[in-house]
C-alpha cells in the first residue's frame, strides 16, 4: 500500500493552508458569552476566498469548472479548515455539489455546480432528522404530484420537519433526505423561498446559527429530487468522514495548542511539560490523533476508490466515526486539564475548541451509535 499524498493533494493542502492562515478566532463572540448565536452569517470574506482559491470546486469535474480530485482531498482541506474553526459550510455544500454531480440530474448539475465552484452558491444539508436519534430520511416523506401513475417527469411533494440544519438561513440550497411510499431514501433540493418552506432559528453546541427546516406541502419538480439507488446513504458517508476530518484537525491544533502552554508553564522551577504525569497524557492524545488519523483515510480512500471489501465502505466509516468522536473528546478534555483554569479562560481559544468539538462528536451520531451501525454490519457480513 502506498500512503503517500499526491502531488495534487498536497498542493490543495498548501491552498488550504494559505486561504486559513488569516482567520482570526475571535472573529465574533465568544459561545459562551452570548445567549444566542454568535453570529447571523457564516464568514462571507472566507468563503469568497476559498472560491478564489479554488478550493470549492476541488471535488467537481472539469467540465463544471474543477480539479475532478476526490473525497481524501476534499477531507486534507477540511482538516486544514477545523484548525482555525472556520465558519463556512465546506463540508456540507462540497458534499451536495459531489452527490448531485454523481447521482443528480445533469442538467441541474450543469446549471448549479459552476456557481457552487465560483462561491455564488451555498448549499446544506438535513442529515439529522427530527430528533438527531433516527434516520434523516423517516423525518420527510416525498409523495409524486397525483400518486397512481407515473412518477418520471412528475413534481413531487414534501412533508416533514428537518433539526439542526447548519446555517440553514445562509443557504441557497438544501439537500433534504426524504423516503417514499414504497420505503426508498431519496434526496430532495429545496429553496427557502420555496412555498411550504419555513425555517426557524436553532442555536448549535458551538454557537453556530443552525435551523429547523419544516416542509409543509413543498412541491419541487422532479429534476430536483435525487432518487437513485444508494445516493442518500452515499451522501451520509461523505459527510460523517468530512466529519472526522473536522475532528482530526480540531484535535491536532488543540494538542499543538497544549505543546506550547505546557512547554512554557513552570512550576517548581521546570516546565509541566517535563513532568511525567503531563507527558503520559499528552501521549495519549498523541496516539489518539494517530487512530483517528489512519482510520479517516482508510474510510476517505474506500468511499473514493468504491471497491469490494470484507466489509462496504459504511464499515470503515463507523470505524472512522468511533474513533474521531471518542478521540476529540478525549483529546479536549485532557487539553483542559492540563491548561488548568486557563484553559477556561474566555480570552483564551481553547473553550471554543472545547465547543466546537462536542459538537463534531455529535454530529451524524455520536460513537454509540456508530458502534450499533457497525455491529449490524458485522453481523449481516460476517468475516470468515
């Protein structure tokens, strides 16, 4: 096996690097000082320079004005973008722009994808339900305008209720898993002005401006509702790796973060980093970020390549999911205990960390219910 990048890939993490390396954390308040979101957009200045550098179209074909690389690279920038918590839908509208590049109508894909890639659109989506705890796709039902006939070139009709839809209000788009009468998950495009379509404001574990997206009687036409076999569930893995890319790159500035604190921190006349106790901690974290590290590529690879395996690739990603909630929250915990009250210092960035990993923790399941998904797996396709 060769793990090495290529020189393609390397070269979006050194874009990446560049269009992060002027974000400022402090940008807006603080989560734990205002009782609301901390603010009422994502951050338009970066978007506008992640377009320019081409990174939103890293993952579209060259016909729709991209790079045509894959999910690994898409997951290098993500891991770049969580060092500094950036506040951009990446994940989520590079995530539907791919899903609807692969399973979509290709004259929507023709008409949208450029602009996605120009920065002119963004786009979410609905991965969380009603709940958080069942399937996205039961919370929305999609019905074919006058059921009975024919469901090819008919509208469709939507009902249902979508929670926690990050910067929802932001959105030119929003992908919305749906199922029919005959139990098929599907995947449905919708505009807030679209009539029947109201958003209510939530508020995330970070701060974050997210919504509840109600759907009451939406009719969309039927270019817009991406019925294929398996789009839905392909769509849930693109985003729950994105999701351990977040996490991973969240952990390793935490712990670089924690590296120079305990470096410079003395006490009785030595830096705590020289200490044994904090030493073995910091290791910990170390060998956390590892695991976290080797199984989100081999779940990014898996979904890329779509190759056969003892296990499908919802295998890998439930391993990678384990590990990248379980991992971030370890690794933020011990980062706080090792800061002292530092660390909870609101002038400090560390407790924005601290937010923003719980949140990824959660998102799209926490480890428990990946440890379920992989069980049923192991179950269903037992290892000789």
């Amino acid at each position: 096996m060769d793990f090495t990048f290529t020189e393609e890939q390397q070269a979006a993490v050194e874009a990446a690097r560049a269009v992060f390396s002027g974000v400022a954390l402090d940008a807006v308040p603080s989560p734990a000082l205002v009782p609301g979101a901390v603010a009422e957009d994502i951050d338009r200045p970066l978007w506008a320079a992640l377009a320019t550098g081409d990174l939103l179209s890293l993952t579209l074909a060259p016909e729709h004005g991209g790079a045509g690389l894959d999910l690994v690279a898409l997951c290098l920038v993500l891991r770049e973008s969580a060092k500094v918590l950036a506040r951009v839908p990446l994940l989520e509208t590079c995530a539907v722009a791919m899903a609807l590049q692969r399973h979509g109508d290709q004259d929507l894909a023709a008409e949208l994808l450029p602009g996605i890639g120009r920065g002119d659109l963004v786009l979410t989506v609905g991965a969380n339900g009603r709940t958080g705890h069942d399937p996205a796709e039961l919370a929305v039902t999609a019905r074919p305008d006058g059921a009975g006939g024919s469901t090819t070139g008919t509208d469709w009709v939507l009902d249902g209720v979508q929670s926690g839809v990050p910067w929802a209000q932001a959105a030119d788009w929003i992908a919305v898993p749906a199922h029919t009468g005959d139990g098929r998950a599907v995947l449905a495009l919708v505009r807030e002005d679209d009539d029947g379509v109201t958003i209510a404001e939530q508020v995330s574990t970070n701060g974050e401006l997210f919504g509840e997206v109600r759907l009451d009687a939406v009719r969309i036409e039927a270019r817009r509702l991406i019925d294929a076999a398996g789009a839905w569930e392909w769509l849930r893995s693109v985003l729950t790796t994105g999701t351990c890319a977040l996490a991973l790159g969240l952990g390793e500035a935490v712990l670089a973060m924690t590296s120079q604190y305990t470096g410079k921190r003395e006490q009785f006349g030595f830096p705590v980093a020289t200490f044994q106790a904090v030493a073995v901690q910091a290791a910990d974290c170390y060998i956390d970020l590892r695991a976290m590290e080797v199984t989100l590529w081999q779940a990014a690879w898996r979904i890329a390549v779509g190759g056969t395996g003892a296990l499908p690739p919802a295998g890998d990603v439930a391993v990678a999911k384990i590990w990248a909630s379980d991992g971030v929250r370890r690794v933020v915990q011990t980062a706080q205990h090792l800061h002292g009250g530092f660390g909870a210092d609101t002038d400090y960035p560390l407790h924005r960390f601290h937010a923003w990993a719980k949140q990824i923790e959660l998102s799209l399941g926490p480890a428990a219910a990946h440890e379920e998904a992989l069980g049923d797996l192991l179950a269903a396709h037992p290892l000789d």
